[in-house]
C-alpha cells in the first residue's frame, strides 16, 4: 500500500463533490438533449455569434491551447503534472492524474458515437474530448495545491474552481472559435471531466490506503 498524502484532499471533498455532481447533470441533460442533432440552433446559435472565428495572432492562440489537447501536446502536460506530484512526493496524485484522464479520455470516446451529434455534416463532436482532458488536468492541479500548500475549504474551492474555469474557459474558446466544437460540446467536455474526479479519487484513496 502507498503510504502518502490521500489523492482527494480532505478539505477538497465537499467541493470537489458539489462540482462533480453539477458536471454529471449538465453532461447528461445536453447528451439527451443533442443527441442525434448537427448544426447551430439555440444557445450554440447565440454563442457562436459572439466568438467569431479567430484570425492572425488569436488564430495563433487558439491554436496553441488546442495542442495541449492533441497527443503530443497532452503528453508534454500530462509528464509535466506527473513530474510535479512526484516531486512533491504525492503518489496517489500522480495516479489520479493518470487513471482520471484515462477514463475520462475513454468516456468522451465512445459518447461521441452513442450521441451521433456531428459537426461539418461529418466528425462526431460530442462532447469535446479536449476541453474534458483539459479540465481534467487543470483539477488534479488544484488538488495537488491545495494537499501541498494546506489549503483550507473555502480557499481550495476557490483555487479548484479557478483552475477549472480558466482550464474550461481557454480550451472551450480554442475549440469553438477554430470550429472544432459546438459550445454545447464544449460544456459537456467540461462536465464529464468533473463527473470522473470524484468517484475515480476516492476509489484510488480506498485502495492504496494500508
């Protein structure tokens, strides 16, 4: 068993939880509601008219945040985090890291033909694999600040909830202003993320703990 600090903060739980309960409800009411579906209507409609397509340097931008999405980018972060939690001597971290952008990656895999939700009239979009695998990072990253800088609740839910906003908000821009995703896809990334970190961390914790 690993002797070390638990994967899931004790001071984090009650946040983390709040939030991984909000991601599972707004992943399942817009994958029952765009199941099936192509094309710009409603809140995808109103959003992509205000972020126009990104040209010049915000092209450039977009397409800087939309790599750590890609394989290589996303091993480049993920060895990264992995390096920092080992440094900081925080094993079970390291391993939520690893099994929670799995499942997570594995998850927004195989919805996105059990949606059929396409974009261009061709390329499965829901929800976005990128913005969840993001996100997914930007929480353990939380986590791992929180456990190591000895947060207490209220400060660590502001820390969690900033890293995932900001996380959220610049890979959820890249995405849609590069016309790689609905919005919607977007949001639905982003909750599934959420919806994996609570249930994977303390399965983690229940089974490394002596």
């Amino acid at each position: 068993m690993i002797t070390s600090p638990p994967a899931l903060p004790p001071q984090s739980r009650t946040s983390l939880s709040v939030l991984g309960a909000f991601g599972f409800l707004v992943a399942l009411v817009l994958g029952l509601w765009y199941a099936g579906t192509s094309g710009t209507t409603g809140p995808d409609a109103v959003l992509y008219s205000v972020f126009d397509r990104a040209e010049g340097l915000a092209r450039q931008w977009a397409i800087v945040i939309d790599f750590a999405g890609e394989p290589v980018g996303a091993v480049v972060v993920f060895l990264a985090l992995g390096l920092a939690c080992l440094l900081f001597r925080r094993p079970r971290t390291a391993i939520l890291m690893v099994v929670s952008c799995g499942v997570t990656i594995a998850l927004t895999t195989g919805l996105k033909p059990l949606t059929g939700r396409l974009i261009h009239g061709e390329f499965l979009s829901f929800p976005s694999g990128h913005t969840a695998f993001l996100v997914t990072v930007a929480a353990v990253t939380g986590l791992l600040v929180i456990d190591v800088r000895g947060l207490g609740p209220r400060a660590g839910a502001w820390v969690l909830a900033g890293l995932v906003v900001l996380a959220g908000l610049a890979m959820g821009w890249s995405q849609v202003v590069l016309r790689a995703h609905y919005p919607t896809d977007v949001l639905a990334g982003l909750g599934v993320a959420l919806a994996v970190l609570p249930p994977t961390g303390r399965l983690i914790d229940r089974l490394t703990t002596p």
